[in-house]
C-alpha cells in the first residue's frame, strides 16, 4: 500500500509537469470525493522513506480540489495499531492539511494491515468523521511489507460497502497481499514499485483516475457488454440474464435452471436469466405453471371394474377390495377363503370370511392370547378339583391319586397313610419310626446306627475324641469319666489335671532350690554355689578365682556372684568391669550446624574442622558418647543419626563427606527436627529413664528467618542442654534464647570464622571441672569426686545386703527343718 500511496503522489507530481502550463493553481475537477490515505509506519519503513510517503501525500493534495464540498482528505496511519491522523471533516484548506500530515509521528512497529482497513471501514467513512452520502469513498493503502494479520475478508467486506481501494507496494511488500486488498480490475488498482524513490513514477495514472477522466470513452476498456466510468477508474456490468466472469470484463448466460435457482416441478426450461416449466409425458402442468398433475384415466368413465379402477401413468388398472382378489381377465374380483387354500395357522379349528380368518378349538381347549394355537384345560391346574392329594388332568376331565405311601379310599378322592411299623413290616434292631408308605430306623440313647440303617452299636466317645478329658478318659456307652495319670490330680471340673508340685506343697528336704516335676522333685543351687553328693546340701564358689569374672582391676567375691570394683580416681565403666575417668561419662550429642548461603564454602569446611575438634574432646563409643549430626538452611536434613557410629574416627571422617547446602537460614525448624527426631530413640538416643544426658549444640552465623522462641523453649523443657555458638552476623539475642541457663556458660560467640577453632578448646562437653577452660563449662551431672564416693557407698550397701541375705538363707533352713520334724 504505501508504494502505491507514493506512486499516486509521484504520478501527481508528474501530471503536473506534463500538462500544459496553466499557472501553479491549476486543480484537478474531479468532482466531489472522500479520501483517505492509509499509511504503513512499521519499523521495517526508515525515517526517509516516510519523509518521501509525506511528501508524496503533499504533492498529490496540492493537484486536488480540497474543500468540504469538493474533495476531501483524511489520513489514517497504522502498525501494530492503528491512529487516526485527522479525519475527513477535520480540514478544509490545503495549508492546514499539509501541516497536519508533517506533524505526523510514525508508530514504528508491526505491520496490521487487515485491522487498518477494518478500522476505515468503521471508523473514517462514518458521517461523525465527516463522510459524506452519495460521494464515492477511495482508500489509498500505501505499504512495504507482508501484512501480519489476515486481510482477504476485510477487504472483500470493505469493497461490498462501496469503498474503492488503490493498493500501493514498495520493496518487499508481498503482490499476493495486494492484489486481495484491492478493487479490481487489479491492473489499475495494484501497484508494486521497487523503492520509495520511484513511488512518483506511477502519479499520473493515479490523477488520471481521481480527476474524472472517462476511462470508458478514452481507453480500451475491455468490457464484453456495459462499461460504467467512476472517478480515476471503471468497472464492466452485464445485460440482465448474465452474470461477469471473474476476468470482470466477459459475460456469461444465467442458466437458473443449471443452478437449482427455479421452482419447477419435473422440467426447467432455461433462457438468460428466466426459465419456464413444463411436464412429462403422462402429465399436465398445473395452473400455478410450476407443479404437475398426472393425468386420470378412470375418469373417463370406460373402465367396467368390479370393484376400484386405480389410476396410473399413461393409463389405469382395476383394483379389489380387500379379501378379494382379481380374476385374469382384469376386472372381475373374487372372495379369497384362506381356510379352503390352507392359508392359516390354526392348530385345531379355521373360520373362514373373504379375505381373512379366525381360529377356535375342540372341546376341552381353550384359544390362546395368538388366538391361533389351542391350550387343553387343566382343571387340576385351574383348582377345579376335589382330590385331597394329586390330581391327574386330562383335557377338560380329571382323576384322583395317592402320593407314595397312601393308598385312595372307596371315594376315589381322598387317601389313607400306610404305617409300616404299627404292622410290623420292618427290621429295625431297636427303634422303628414310621413314615406313610415307609420306615426308618433308629437306636436308643448312647448307641449309633450302622449302615446298614439296621442295626447299633455302642458309642465309645473316648475312642471317637468326642470328650474334653486332659489325660484319661474311661468309656460307657454314649458317655465317659476322666482320670488323671500317675503325679496328677483331677481338678474339680472333673476333666482337667493338675500336676502334684511337692517343691510349692513343701514335701522335700533341698537346701536351696527345688525343681519339680509332676510328683517329683529334683534339687539345685543358686548361682555361685555348687550341689553336694547328697543331691540336697550346697557348698559356696569363690567365683573371683573359678570364673572369667573380666574385672580390669579387681574382683570382689560375695556369696553366690561377684563384682568389680576399680581405684581412687576412677569410675567403674557401664559394662560394669571397665574403669575410666570421668570424661568417659554418657552422653547423647546431636551437633545442629547452619549451612546456610551466607557461610560460605570455604567457611563451611572450617566449620566441619571445628565439628571434629569438639569430637576429640568426646569419648565416643557404643556404650559412650554418641553424637548426631544435622544441618540446615531453607530445609533440615539428618547427616547421621547417634546411632550410625560408634568411633571417633568414623565419625570424622563421615563430617569431613557433608555437603553444603546453601539457601536460607531456618534455625527454629531445625530445633524443631532436633526435638522431634534426632533425640527419639529410632534414631538413637537413649531412653530417658537411663538418665544419660542429651546435649544439643547449634552453630549459626545469622539471623533465623523464622521463629525459635518455641522450639527453643521445649528442648529445654525436654531436659535437652542447649549450647549456642555464633560467628559473624549472629544475633545475641536469638543465642541467648537457644542457650540453657546460666546463659553465660552455655553460649559464645566471635567475629570471624578462622576464630572457631578457640571455641572447641574452649567448649569442653562432659569432662571433669578440672579440665574445663574458657566460660563455657559444662557442669557435669557426675562430678570426677562424687563418683568415686557414690562408687565406694554403692560397695558399703552391697556387703551390707550380702550379710542381711546370708542371715536370712539361715533362718529359712532352720523354718524347713522344723516344718519337716513335724511331719
């Protein structure tokens, strides 16, 4: 479009200097016109070529005759939106419009072409912008490119409305896209120009066009039949009766009739444009010229049928009412009687009238609901009977009889039942019981009836298990006692037996243990003490020196057992034979180390370093110290549990694998995980009521992103010492709040990572106050001293119940003996 805006405004120009002077002024007359320019500013048009599509619109309205009730100009600009520049009515004298199209400002953007024409059609040809009736609307659509919408409809719709479209190309705009943009024919109305320079080749042609030139009188127009002239341009029309081919200049015959475009009954008849009606043989054209009536041939009364005379194409035949049929000489009927020809199907009995038939039956049958096939009555069925058991039916009568093992009395009706045991006609060993007509056997209380349904035999429910006995049982017919076996006694329910226990009735003369068996006894010793060849008495073990008692410094007899004690300083170990100092006391640790972004990689490799400084400090094992590991940031995530290793040595190398996480820092969540998880006993912590102390330390280097006052508080609560280390931009505050009470002793905090490692020389966990440095000291729950002192108590209250026991095993054997003279 915009090449042929441009080749209109170049063809102005050129009209302009090939006509003969007649002064600057002279104005093309074409008569009254409105105009508007529709302009492609896209980006692919430089700031050049729109100076040359300004100054080619400028040139052309300078040729025209601008003014309200002459010629005028509206200019529409478009991209991937479209603006109206000014519209029809805005200007009514050249200078204005010139200066209204050099404020123009170009969109610079895609290429909408088919939203520009739908928007001149709805928008710049309306009366409020100034469009006038009567006045023939030209659109010229200057453009460099492919549009980037569809545009075939809109112009079809555009061009139905009376708007004549000029399509001007420049570059690369596409021929196809231009051709179905505008009017036909296609070459006066499409034009395609290879730069903006040369768009004034083609401004000639253009005021030829718009100034009134009769192109139908002064050019070879073409047209087959009618040439009609419009301002710049022509169009061909056709006579009535033909229609324009779609070269728009020939003409073709309408034939209605080809086209389905008529009303005709049976023929159509066609001339150009019009049609006639007509019929085929055998028929007559109706009054209304269109419809068809075939003609009847009864109606002329000569036709002699008996019964209808039929009318049919060319002709008649005759017809018979219905049960007749026609006879070979056409005309004559005769009653069809389908019973004589077979043609029923009746089972028993057919009725015959002309044409049709009804069944019936013989006596003692009855028409079915086909009324064709025949059901005998069934009286016995039907209840219409005195028989007082079976009734045999016949069709329409019925006899009586007995069921089996009745015999029918003189009234033929009514039955007797036959006992066969009252007339002894059996062979029942003990009961018979009488059926009508039959008998069964059977046998008296605690016998069973053999197979032979004859004849009975006792039952042994003892032999059969039929019977609850534990032990014994004694059988009767249909009945059994139990018994017990010999060191048993039957219990009260008569069934179960109890063992005889001489040890609990007191009937033995062991020492220390006895061991019973059903009636018997047998006798043994207590742990460390040893039977004596009477199988009664026992004598006392020194067990320190018979059994492997694994004391590591020295083994302590008592009476029956043993134990380990260890030396002034030390502390007997949980194996109970181990010795050690106090900083090999229990624990269960559980390290809560911040990995989140702000650490930093190589500060976290630190931080792994400091987590295996605090190890060495520890004495871990299975039995020992246990210690977890967890570390979070946006998420928690367990490295190991307390009960994955039981040495040192795994347990740093296992820190030294960790993974940075990275991501944010959510410290409560993680105590929460600590609470919830890490301390439970599936992940190894040791079960509360072994008093083994649970620390839980968290290092972090920054504000929490979410609350920890509350999980802070409940692993306090859950008997969890808290120890809070911070490094860097760590909140005192939030430390504080982590750390058990006294909260100086159990939180530190410095500056710079390289520095941590003064805080694991520092932070000595479960180790003797002597030990202890820095004001992180953790206050021991077995204290090196009370150790040992509980230690040697502990020995005082063993030899002290070693004696009380002793005296009490005397006065047992002296209460034995004097049950045993009594007896």
């Amino acid at each position: 479009m915009k090449m042929r805006l441009v080749f209109l405004l170049l063809t102005l120009v050129v009209l302009v200097a090939a006509r003969p002077k007649a002064g600057p002024k002279q104005k093309c007359k074409s008569g009254p016109v409105d105009l508007v320019f529709l302009i492609d500013s896209s980006r692919s048009v430089r700031p050049h070529e729109f100076e040359t599509m300004r100054k080619f619109m400028i040139d052309i309205l300078s040729t025209l005759d601008i003014g309200l009730n002459a010629t005028r100009v509206g200019v529409v600009q478009y991209s991937s939106q479209v603006r109206t520049e000014f519209s029809l009515k805005a200007h009514a004298k050249l200078d204005t419009m010139v200066k209204g199209i050099n404020e123009i400002i170009p969109l610079a953007q895609g290429t909408m072409t088919g939203l520009a024409i739908k928007f001149v059609m709805d928008t710049a040809f309306v009366a409020e912008e100034g469009d006038r009736p009567k006045v023939p609307n030209v659109v010229v659509i200057v453009t460099d490119g492919r549009p980037q919408d569809r545009v075939a409809e809109v112009a079809i719709e555009a061009r139905e409305k009376g708007i004549e479209i000029f399509a001007v190309g420049v570059a690369r705009a596409d021929m196809a896209s231009l051709r179905a943009m505008a009017s036909p024919p296609f070459e006066d109305h499409v034009f395609l120009v290879e730069s903006f320079d040369l768009i004034h080749q083609f401004g000639l042609q253009f005021q030829d066009k718009l100034c009134g030139v009769d192109l139908c009188v002064e050019s070879k127009h073409g047209c087959e039949q009618i040439c009609e002239s419009s301002p710049g341009s022509f169009h061909c029309l056709c006579l009535p009766g033909y229609s324009l081919n779609e070269d728009g200049k020939t003409c073709a015959a309408i034939d209605l009739c080809a086209e389905g475009k008529h009303d005709c009954e049976q023929i159509c008849n066609a001339s150009p444009g019009v049609f006639t009606c007509d019929c085929s043989a055998g028929y007559k054209l109706n009054d209304d010229k269109k419809s068809c009536t075939m003609i009847d041939f009864c109606s002329f009364g000569n036709h002699s049928c008996d019964h209808e005379c039929v009318s049919v194409l060319n002709g008649y035949h005759c017809r018979c009412q219905e049960g007749h049929r026609l006879l070979e000489n056409g005309k004559t009927c005769q009653a069809i009687d389908l019973c004589a020809e077979g043609k029923h199907d009746c089972e028993q009995i057919c009725n015959s009238a002309p044409g049709v038939f009804t069944c019936d039956c013989n006596a003692g049958y009855t028409l079915n609901d086909d009324k064709k096939t025949c059901t005998p009555i069934d009286l016995c069925a039907e209840g219409k009977h005195d028989c007082e058991q079976i009734c045999i039916s016949a069709p329409g009568v019925f006899t009586c009889d007995c069921n089996t093992g009745y015999t029918l009395n003189d009234d033929k009706k009514a039955c007797t039942p036959i006992d066969l045991c009252a007339e002894g006609k059996h062979d029942c060993e003990q009961i018979c019981i009488s059926a009508p007509g039959v008998f069964s056997c059977d046998c008296n209380a605690g016998y069973t009836l053999n197979d032979d349904k004859k004849a009975c035999t006792p039952i042994d429910l003892c032999a059969e298990g039929k019977h609850d006995c534990e032990q014994i049982c004694i059988s009767a017919p249909g009945v059994f006692t139990c018994d017990c076996n010999t060191g048993y006694t039957l219990n009260d329910d008569k069934k179960a037996c109890t063992p005889i226990d001489l040890c609990a009735e007191g009937k033995h003369d062991c020492e220390q243990i006895c061991i019973s068996a059903p009636g018997v006894f047998t006798c043994d010793c207590n742990k460390g003490f040893k039977l004596n060849k009477d199988k009664k008495t026992c004598t006392d073990m020194d067990m320190c020196n018979t059994v492997k008692h694994g004391c590591e410094h020295q083994c302590v007899n008592t009476p029956g057992s043993f134990y380990c004690i260890c030396p002034e300083g030390q502390l007997l170990q949980e194996d109970g034979k181990s010795c050690g100092t106090c900083k090999s006391a229990n624990i269960d640790l559980v390290l809560l180390i911040d990995g989140s972004k702000s650490v930093r990689p190589q500060n976290f490799e630190l931080v792994k370093k400091f987590v295996n400084q605090v190890v060495d400090s520890l004495d871990v094992s299975a039995h020992g110290t246990r210690v977890g590991f967890v570390q979070y940031s946006s998420r928690v995530r367990t490295e190991f549990p307390l009960n994955m290793y039981h040495t040192a040595a795994e347990i740093k190398a296992a820190v030294m694998k960790v993974d940075y996480m990275e991501k944010g820092t959510m410290t409560g969540l993680a105590l929460k995980h600590m609470l919830e998880n890490s301390f439970s006993e599936s992940e190894g912590a040791r079960p509360l009521d072994r008093n083994i102390p649970r620390i839980g330390l968290v290092f972090t280097d920054g504000r929490s992103q979410d609350d920890i006052t509350e999980f802070a508080k409940k692993a306090k609560e859950a008997g969890i010492t808290m120890y809070a280390v911070g490094v860097g931009k760590a909140v005192e505050d939030e430390l504080r709040e982590i750390a058990s009470e006294p909260t100086e002793k159990h939180f530190y905090y410095t500056t710079d990572f390289s520095a941590i490692s003064t805080i694991a020389e520092n932070l000595k966990l479960n180790i003797c106050p002597a030990e202890s440095q820095g004001e992180i000291e953790v206050k021991d729950p077995c204290a090196c001293e009370s150790l040992v002192e509980f230690q040697q108590a502990t020995m005082s209250s063993l030899e002290q119940l070693t004696q009380k026991l002793s005296a009490m095993t005397a006065r047992l054997e002296q209460l034995e003996n004097q049950l045993l003279s009594k007896k």
